[in-house]
C-alpha cells in the first residue's frame, strides 16, 4: 500500500465483483496479475452444495452405488461457473495471435443466496458465505440491472462497504440509496464513482481486450459530509441540495478529535451530530499549485485506523426476498460512535482507492478530485446522449453519425441543448470555470463526440448492440432521460432529448425478427 513501509503493509483486500461480463472480467485479470483477491457473483446457485456429497453420504453406503453415482456425475452437463477466464490481448495488430493467458481457480458466489434456502439449510460453509459482509463492491452491471441485483446482497453491505460504480449514465447511485432505503450517511455505504474507455468483450469464459483506453475514478463527496473545497460544493449540488452552507470546519471532521466520542454518552447512544463519513481532503492531497499533474496523491491514514478489524458477522439468518421495508440495521450491529463509524469508513476507502492504485499503470488509471470526476461525468453523458439515441434509431455504426449530413445534424442538436441544460444546473454552477471551459463547452462537447465518433468509426454503440441482441431494457433512461430530469429540477426544456427518450423506448417495446442462430 502506498506511503506504509513494508513492514507494515496491510493485507490487500477482497473485492466483489457483481457482473461478471467483458467489464468486470478485464478488472479481475488485472487484479488477479496484482495478487488483489476477488469473488465473481453468479447469477444462480449451484445445484449442489459444496459439501453435500461429505454431508450425506454415510458409513456404510454401498461402494457399487457410489461408483455409479459418481461415474453419472462425471457425465453430466457443468452447471458450475467456469473455473477459469482467458484473457486476450487484442488492442494492437502484433498481440492478435499471442495465446490466452489463463486464470484458474475462480472464486464464485451466488447472487442469489436464499433461492435454495431449504436445500443449503446444514450446510454451513454456504451459510456462512451467505450471510459474510462484503466491505469492497465493485459494480459493472448494466444500469438497469444495478438496483436489483444489489438488492439480492443488500444483507451483507455494511454503511462501511465501498461500492464501486463503473457504469455508463448518472444517477444511479441516488436511485441505488432510495430503494435500499439509506436515508441517511449513519446507513449509507461509501461510494466511488468510475469512468471506462477499455472497449472489452466476453464470450464464454474468454474476455478480450478490444481497445485501450483510460479509468478516471474518484470518491463520492457526499452532501452531508462538512468540507468547504470545491468538490464538495460540486457534489452537494450534483445530489440536488445547496452548497453555500459550510458552516461546519475541517476541525468538526478532525480524525484525531475524539473527545466527544469518548463520553459515557457516546457508549451508550450513539452521537451523530458530526459527520460520520471519510474527510476527503485527508485522503487525496491535491496538487501544489504550477504542478503537471491534474492528479491527486492519496495519503494513507494514521496506520491505527488501517489495521483496525472490521466488526464480525451479525449471526443474521438467511436473507428471505428482498423487502425494503426490513431496516437495514437489522443485518448488522452498528459501531457504538461517530468515531469508529468513521475509522472503518476511512479504512474501506483507503483499501480500495489503493488498490485501483495499483491498476494504474496497466489500465491507465487515475484517481481524481471529486469535482474533476463530475465534469467528465457530465461531458460523458452528453457524448453518450448525442451518439447512443442516434445511432441505434439509424441502427448505424458511429461512423455513420460523421458521414450522413442529417445524422451528424441530429447530434449536434443534441449536443447544443443538452449543453444548454448542463449550464442551467447545479452541478454545473458549483463546477471551476476552468472545468467549465476545459470539459463543457458547446465546442468542447464537439470536439469530444467527434474524436470519440473517430476513433471508433466501425464499432456499434451499447445501446444498439442491446438492441441487435434482442434486449427488452436499455440504458437510456440513465442517458438522455438523466438530461430531462436534469432540465425538470432547472425548470428548462428538453424537447430533443425527450423526444429521443421516447422513441428508443418504442424501439426497444416494439416486436422484432432476430437473426436465428445455426444449431
């Protein structure tokens, strides 16, 4: 880990990955070359228990019996889920014929624990698997995936998890907080947010590398949270609230103030007042001033806070179907201060922003300031507003939108008044003018969707290769229906980018011939 001397390296810690495909699997073989462990969730539980066959076999049972029952395994279909990924390397002409590399022993989980409830009842490595806190989530679903398939794990996310969202689209961390009915920072994991260019594919148990590009994460400014720096203006208006109340200093957030936790009050009641949530500023140093680099340092806490233990499993039972009226409390005991809430939350933060860290190299990847991820965040969402709804109602190649005259017209109409909502946000207005001018211009906005249209000319968009693969959902309600919520709160119009919300969602609704696949 970084700024820790050897000696007193922490271990490395275990992420979660929940969506298994080309995205997430391109994260889990650059963890695997880094010695980062990880767990894929699998859609289904496995039809057998991993220890049924000790738990039900018996003493005396027939050795006939037992060689035919085996010999009949032996030749059944796999419903397990692979047990290794082949990475290939397919971003440069030379690497086209390298062979695989090859990871094996892939450690899976269900993503669906109580399915089998009666099935897995005595067997208790399940159970215990089923019920173990997750502290490092990462997130590659699809958006409109997101909701329900964290629902499924809800019973094992702790308000000191970390969740990692590597999506396309905004907005799906507030909807992520109102359905799991966090309320409030005392409840609220810590969240990370992550932009990708990696063009990546998966078939089977193969992911290939299909271009080279970037990662830019940073960490979630939550609006509660007292800090007077421009990120986390930015990010107070971003979740829809003001940002001129800073009332609250750096010294309310002072990680080494704990007098008000060590009242005999604080032992018995938890003191809430004060921010239970990560100071950012004590975690990311930014930049000196006449600096090259836009990139921030991270700083490792005090080495007390990093080897604290994160609190034992609640003996919680099997999670029954998610219901959101069951308190999330219930799965958990909660730290007694505001203090310990905050040494773990500081911890888990920590553990994953250094483990990206160590990505960097390989992935091209950056840890930013909260404020510079958010004018990328909006810069992104524009291209991909211009260019998805376009494209996939031409059911074109992004080629297409540069060399059709009326196709390139439509995008940058798109382009003019979704740059016309950015400016009449708030996330916007809490933005530096230099970002402003860097990242959001109409000009900028161009020059971005052109270099991307560019440079890949042949490829299909995601939302139309949804659509090609028959899907009944997309994402463009985290696209261009993000962009008319945006304008509803500005109390502007959006009239191209409702139009084209409506019409890609009669696209997606309306019967269509698929290509049959040769058996």
């Amino acid at each position: 880990m970084q700024n820790l001397p050897r000696s007193l390296a922490i271990p490395k810690p275990r992420f979660h990955i929940l969506g298994p495909g080309g995205i997430g699997s391109l994260f889990a073989y650059h963890f695997h070359r880094h010695k980062i462990p990880f767990t894929f969730f699998q859609r289904h539980a496995p039809p057998v228990p991993p220890l049924a066959k000790h738990g039900s076999s018996t003493a005396d049972q027939d050795a006939a019996t037992h060689e035919q029952t085996t010999t009949k395994i032996q030749h059944q279909k796999p419903t397990f889920p692979p047990s290794t990924l082949k990475y290939m390397n397919l971003t440069a002409l030379e690497t086209v014929s390298v062979e695989p590399q090859i990871i094996d022993g892939l450690d899976w989980e269900p993503l669906y624990p109580s399915i089998d409830k009666e099935l897995f009842r005595n067997d208790p490595i399940y159970n215990e698997m089923s019920r173990a806190p997750i502290h490092h989530l990462l997130v590659t679903t699809k958006t409109y995936q997101t909701v329900e398939a964290i629902s499924k794990i809800r019973h094992r996310l702790r308000p000191w998890t970390t969740i990692v969202l590597m999506q396309n689209g905004m907005g799906v961390r507030e909807e992520i907080c109102e359905s799991m009915g966090w309320k409030d920072e005392t409840e609220r994991p810590n969240f990370v947010q992550g932009i990708i260019s990696h063009g990546a594919q998966k078939t089977g148990d193969t992911v290939v590398h299909t271009g080279k590009g970037h990662v830019w994460l940073a960490p979630v400014v939550d609006p509660s949270s007292s800090s007077s720096t421009k990120a986390s203006k930015a990010a107070k208006a971003a979740a829809g609230t003001t940002s001129g109340d800073d009332s609250n200093s750096d010294d309310d957030n002072d990680d080494n103030d704990d007098s008000n936790d060590s009242s005999e009050n604080d032992r018995s009641t938890p003191h809430w007042s004060q921010s239970t949530l990560p100071n950012i500023n004590k975690l990311l140093k930014v930049p000196a001033k006449g600096s090259n680099s836009l990139f921030p340092n991270l700083i490792a806490p005090i080495m007390m806070k990093l080897s604290i233990p994160y609190p034992a499993s609640s003996p919680t039972p099997f999670a029954a179907r998610f219901d959101p009226s069951t308190p999330f409390s219930k799965f958990y005991t909660a730290p007694k201060t505001r203090q310990q809430l905050r040494d773990l939350r500081t911890k888990s933060l920590f553990e994953t922003l250094a483990a990206f860290e160590e990505l960097s190299e390989d992935m091209d990847l950056h840890v930013l300031l909260p404020d510079h991820l958010l004018a990328l965040q909006l810069s992104k969402i524009v291209v991909n507003s211009c260019v998805n709804p376009v494209a996939t109602l031409l059911e074109a190649t992004n080629g297409t939108l540069l060399d059709k005259v009326d196709a390139n017209l439509a995008v940058k109409n798109l382009i003019k008044e979704s740059q016309y909502i950015l400016s009449q946000s708030q996330e916007y207005q809490a933005l530096d003018d230099q970002l402003k001018k860097e990242f959001l211009t109409i000009e900028a906005l161009t020059e971005t969707t052109e270099t991307i249209l560019r440079a890949t000319r042949q490829n299909r968009c995601s939302t139309l290769q949804d659509f090609l693969k028959g899907s009944s959902q997309c994402e463009i309600d985290y696209m261009n229906g993000y962009l008319v919520r945006m304008a509803e709160r500005s109390g502007v119009d959006a009239p191209l980018n409702r139009m084209v919300t409506e019409k890609i969602k009669e696209k997606f609704a309306a019967p269509r011939n698929l290509p049959t696949k040769n058996i």
